[in-house]
C-alpha cells in the first residue's frame, strides 16, 4: 500500500458525506486546521496504522484516527470554558523544557481542548479553552473582528496625542496592526495604567506597539474576548460557558458553521439547559402571606346581611352611646366625680396684707 491509498484527488473536493481530516480532527479539539497539517507534515498523525503524509484525505468518521499514537476520543457537544491564566504559565501543550503550562493544571473531566488564540508567558488573565477547533478557528479570524481588550501597566511617560493617533494604525517594523483603542486610565509615579482594545490578535502585538510609544510594559492582564469576560474568576480558575450563553451571543457562528460528519448527531433541547434556581424562602414567610390572604379574605368579602359589604364584622360594631355605661357598676362619664369643684373666684383683699390707709 503506498502513501496515497486512502487520499482523495488533489483537486480538493470532498467525497459524498466526508470532509477532509484537519476538518474532523479540529472539530474533535485536537488543534486548528492549520495545526492538524503541521502534525501530519512531522509524522504524527496515523490512518489504521499508516502514517499520513499528507492533509489531503476525506474521512467519513475518526475511527482508526490515532494522534501520537493514541486513539481519538469520543467527539462530544461544543463546548467552551473561561480560564485565567497565571504568569509565567505557557499556552501550549507540550513544552521541551519541562516548563508550566496552562494544559497541565485543568481539571481531567475537561477532556482534550485547544487554546483560542494565545497568550505569552507572561501575560495573565482571559484565555477561551474549547474543544472545537473550528470555533476557535472562527473566533481568531481577524475578518470576524472579535475585539480583545487589555490592562496595560507601563514605565514612562505616555503621551495621551500618540494614543489617539493608534485609531488609525500603526506600521512597525513593516508590519502594519490595524485600529486601536488605547486610552490612559491612571498614572502612579514612574508608572501607568492604559486599557488597550485590539481586533486582530497579532504576535505581542499590544506589547510591540507599547514599545513603539516608548513604553515598557512590565504588566499585562487580558480582561475581554468578544462577549466574554475575566469578571472575578480567580487565579488558575476555569468555569465553563453555559449552552444557552455559547449558543445566544456565539448565534452567527452556529448559523453558518457546516456541521461536521464527526460532531455528535444529539439535537438540542433548551428545555434542558441550567435555569436559575428559586430564591430561598424566608421562616415564617409563608404564615405571613396567609395570615395576610385571610384579613384581606376578610375585608372584602361581605358579612352576609349584617353590617355594610366588604366591611369587617369589628367596624359594624355600633359605638356606645355619649354617657351611656361601659360596663356593669360603671357610671356614665357625665355623672362621675372628678374632684372638688371650683368655686367662684375671691375678689377681698388677702387676709396677709392690710389695706392702706
């Protein structure tokens, strides 16, 4: 059998049915496209045991797919996951020098899943974990604009006119980065604070364009990534994205991604989706609300024939009459004593004072 046995002609077209194997792979979160084809290229990527030499192969399902020489694991629903990252952590899988990684403090249940872009070693804050690769590939597209925004701590002076000037681009070192959003937040001594919103995601490209101003960044936390944000995930923490948030703000993205053979054939059921749980009931909260239901019962309904309709049976009570007793032994108000009465008053002299003469 030589290398080509199982590959579809070179003109690219896909059998009926089947999609090329970087597609399947990449939907499966074992990497981007781009990243299948590069594996492929060093050899590590295997059909029923014969190595592939190239991505230009249509595959109907994953089975008999090994990566590094272990089996591709059971395709599951889309899903996508919030992580912060710690400095001094890498945003790969594998690193040569024994290194931290972001890959090797994840919870296992997570399964296999790939980075949405990166973030370098010393960068902290927002990283989107999936394990699609072809929404990661839809989310790094800088056609889609998704906009990432930045804290930026930095030595030196920042001149306020040169941030205004980045709306419009900038070419560094014959790269160009497109518009920029670069405001000063605060100023603490020798040191700032800029937020900092970018659309194209290039290589430390917030950091390059720093550079550019005459700024040395020596903090930089990633707090946005489109819709999503960091908020107060903490340190080396990772919460995962609910379907009905995945599927509402990422819609454009469901709507027109094809679905690919190997993705599970489950459908939907927003029925079963997380809903928020009742809120907590108070002790004796429920006595009360009867309690009140029975006098309100009360008042309104009418006291059949005695006394006025919706007028409690205590307010057809006729009042006592003016000086009529209250009780037995009791004297009406107007016959009882109240103390020696006044007399009229003395208009003499007083008896300790003569009259002159």
């Amino acid at each position: 059998m030589n290398d080509r046995d199982d590959i579809s002609p070179e003109d690219g077209t896909e059998d009926a049915g089947g999609e090329r194997i970087a597609k399947a792979l990449a939907r499966a979160g074992v990497g981007s496209r781009r990243d299948i084809e590069r594996m492929i290229g060093e050899g590590r990527i295997a059909l029923n045991g014969q190595t592939l030499k190239s991505p230009a192969l249509n595959v109907m399902s994953l089975e008999g797919v090994t990566v590094d020489g272990e089996k591709v694991g059971e395709v599951r629903e889309t899903r996508l996951w919030r992580y912060n990252k710690r400095k001094g952590t890498l945003t790969t899988h594998k690193d040569p020098e024994g290194r931290r990684t972001v890959f090797d403090q994840l919870p296992k249940h997570m399964g296999r899943v790939i980075s949405i872009g990166r973030l370098d070693m010393n960068t902290e804050g927002l990283l989107l974990l999936t394990n699609d690769g072809e929404l990661a590939r839809w989310l790094e597209l800088p056609a889609n604009a998704i906009v990432r925004r930045y804290r930026v701590r930095a030595h030196g002076r920042v001149d306020e006119k040169a941030l205004a000037k980045l709306a419009d681009g900038v070419t560094i070192d014959g790269i160009h980065y497109g518009a920029i959003d670069a405001k000063l937040e605060k100023s603490q001594g020798a040191n700032s604070w800029l937020t900092v919103a970018i659309s194209e995601g290039k290589n430390r490209e917030v950091r390059r364009v720093m550079e550019h101003l005459g700024l040395a960044v020596n903090r930089l936390i990633r707090t946005h990534y489109g819709p999503f944000t960091l908020g107060t995930l903490p340190d080396g923490a990772v919460a995962q994205v609910t379907d009905a948030q995945l599927h509402d703000v990422l819609s454009d993205f469901f709507k027109t991604e094809t679905r690919s053979v190997v993705a599970p054939r489950k459908p939907r059921d927003p029925s079963k989706w997380a809903k928020a749980k009742p809120k907590p009931v108070k002790p004796g909260a429920k006595k009360w609300a009867k309690n009140r239901a029975r006098d309100r019962d009360e008042t309104e309904r009418p006291n059949r024939g005695k006394g006025k309709p919706g007028v409690p049976k205590s307010a057809t009570k006729p009042a006592p009459a003016r000086g009529a007793p209250k009780r037995d032994g009791q004297k009406p108000a107007s016959a009882r004593s109240t103390g020696p009465k006044a007399g009229p008053a003395k208009t003499g002299p007083r008896p300790d004072r003569k009259p002159k003469p």
